[in-house]
C-alpha cells in the first residue's frame, strides 16, 4: 500500500474523503479503494496517527481529488 503525507495530499488538492482506517479495519479499506478505482476516482491513501483509548495509532485515510 503506497501512502503520502498529510502535507503532500494537501499540496496536490487532495482533501479527506473518509475517517482513518486503523488495523483491524484493513477489509473496509480495501472495498473502499475497489469502490474508487472501479469508478475511476482519482484518490490517494494519507498516512495518519490517530489517539485511541489514550493510545496512539498509526492509521489510513482516503482522500480524493475536488469534491
């Protein structure tokens, strides 16, 4: 899985589509990149951290293009 940074979606356009996807999540994340692929969506998967039960964690994030 190719990521970018928050500071490089950013620079290209890009803007958050949907909420991190952490481990355990890696099912969910997939039917959404197969979703956006089939319909030809330009998007980009943003590496991110994200605090849980006082816990950081190192998760995912789908941006998209102009919407």
């Amino acid at each position: 899985m190719n990521t970018i940074t928050i500071k490089e979606a950013e620079a290209a356009n890009y803007k958050p589509l949907t909420f991190p996807y952490v481990a355990g999540e890696e099912t969910m994340l997939g039917k959404v990149v197969a979703d956006m692929e089939r319909d030809n969506i330009d998007y980009k998967l943003v590496e991110t951290t994200i605090k849980v039960r006082d816990i950081r964690q190192w998760g995912v994030e789908v941006w998209r293009r102009g919407h």
